[in-house]
C-alpha cells in the first residue's frame, strides 16, 4: 500500500441511468483502476445484495484481468494480501487507502484516504445524501470533484 502524501481526493461519480448493470460496471471499472495504480481499496457497499453481486463480478469482470479481492465480515481476518475488500461497514483495521463508497455515508475521517470515491445513483435519498456529503468535505478543507456518467 502507498503512503498517504497529500490531502484526500473526493470523486463524486453520478449516474444518469441507475440499473444495477451500470452501477456494477462502474465500480468494478473504479476498482480495476485502482488495483492497477497499486492501490488498496475498501468498497462499502448498501446492502448484503450488492455486495454479492459485485462479489460475484469482480470474479469475472473481464476475462484477460483478475481483481483479488475479499469480503469482509466481523470475525474475518484480514490478512493484507488482498488489496481489495468488500463490506458493509469500514472496520477499523482495514488499512486502505482509497474508498469507494455506494452507501452515501460520510465517514469520520475522510483524510486517512488518499482518496474517496462516491457512487450517486438518481434516487433522491442518495442526492440529498451526496450533496450534505459535498459540503461536508469542503468544510473539512477539501475540494470534491463531481463527474456525470
């Protein structure tokens, strides 16, 4: 894992379509980047469903690539050789350095990533939670960037 150098980069990705399809699509893009530029990434998903699904296509996401990842679950030991971890909430001794997050919460301590990454589907819960999301980063000093997909 890289070390953190800098202030956390806050990505706000919004889907204009909110199938489940294209939602998966862009995180397992998201993480295949990520893995890529050696990072560590924790994806928190909303709920045991999404996490089963994005399980299963991170197995199979593109058949020339592999994405080694684990879920984690209390109890579950994480052994820092799997750079990718799925859950629903972020456990303490995770250490990653990029999060992606679908569930919209903000977390405590955004600046312990180098960066945070936000999936915003139409539904407006998920808006309203995006945008408190946005200003609450700003006040922390940081400056989200807002993507249309």
């Amino acid at each position: 894992m890289k070390k953190k150098a800098h202030a956390a980069r806050v990505i706000f990705y919004l889907l204009k379509q909110s199938t489940a399809k294209v939602v998966v699509d862009l995180v397992c893009r998201l993480t295949e980047k990520t893995f890529k530029a050696e990072d560590w990434l924790y994806i928190q998903t909303i709920s045991n469903t999404t996490l089963n699904i994005l399980n299963k296509y991170l197995w199979s996401y593109r058949e020339d690539s592999f994405i080694p990842h684990q879920i984690w679950a209390p109890g579950v030991i994480h052994t820092h050789k799997t750079p990718v971890i799925l859950g629903l909430n972020p456990p303490a001794q995770i250490n990653s350095n990029a999060l992606l997050l679908l569930t919209g919460y903000v977390l405590p301590n955004p600046l312990d990533y180098d960066r945070i990454l936000h999936v915003v589907t139409l539904e407006e819960a998920r808006l309203q939670s995006a945008r408190l999301a946005f200003k609450f980063y700003q006040k922390q000093g940081l400056k989200p960037q807002f993507f249309t997909i």
